[in-house]
C-alpha cells in the first residue's frame, strides 16, 4: 500500500478529465454493466504509467470516437476494486498499468505493461484509437 498523499496526484491525472475512481468490486461490477463502451485503466506508481501510459490515454481522448466510460483502478492501492476489474480481463495476467477496453461488458481490447515499457505514449495513444474507432459508436 502506498501513501495517499503519493499517489494522489497520479490518480488526479485521470480523474481530472473525467475518470470515475472505483474504489469497490461493486462499483467495477456497475462500471462493467452498463452498455456501450467503458475504458478501465490499471493505474500504477510505476515510470511508465507516468511516461507512458497516463499520457497516451490523455492523447486517444481526443480522437473523434472515445468510449462511453472512463474508470480507474489503483494497483496496490485500491485491491479490491483491482482484483475486480483483472477478474474481468483475464485470460490477461495481472499487469499494472494496463488499459482495457470493454464493451456492453465484455472485454474486446487490452494492452498489458509490456505493450506499454519501451513505448511512446503517442505509440500506445495511436493502438486505443485504433480500438475506439473499431469498438465505440
């Protein structure tokens, strides 16, 4: 477990432009439940969360398509609400951070940490929209 004041302003990040924070299993399964599209992101105090995957999110959502629903969960930090949203990506292993795209519940993209180290945020920005103009309405 990490201190709040820590990773506050990692999970500012997301839930400025619009991210809910779920913090409960409850709250992955209503998140996971509604219809349409719903974007979860594992979030991390890793390097590349900060380098790589938090900043490629914040580029796909300019694309013209983007999901209905923006979550987040805090690996190490909010467990039960990650084990719940990893429950739902399997047959993926864990991995933290990891970006999932569901939809009307069932999961049709997802990029593990290895498809995040190593590359640029624009890269991995560049695979979401790709997703999101595949997937979203």
């Amino acid at each position: 477990m990490y201190p709040a004041e820590i990773v506050k302003p990692m999970k500012d990040e997301l839930t400025s432009i619009g991210f809910d924070e779920l913090l409960s299993s409850e709250a992955v399964e209503n998140s996971l439940s509604k219809p349409g599209t719903t974007l979860v992101v594992v979030n991390s105090v890793c390097g590349c969360a900060a380098a790589n995957a938090r900043p490629a999110v914040k580029i796909s959502l300019g694309n013209e398509k983007t999901p209905d629903n923006l979550v987040t969960v805090f690996a190490g930090v909010d467990r039960e609400a990650t084990d719940a949203a990893r429950a739902k990506m399997i047959p993926f292993p864990p991995s933290s951070p990891s970006l999932a795209l569901f939809k009307d519940g069932e999961l049709v993209h997802m990029i593990e940490r290895h498809h995040i180290e190593g590359r640029t945020a624009v890269l991995i920005a560049e695979n979401l929209t790709g997703a999101y103009d595949e997937f979203c309405g």
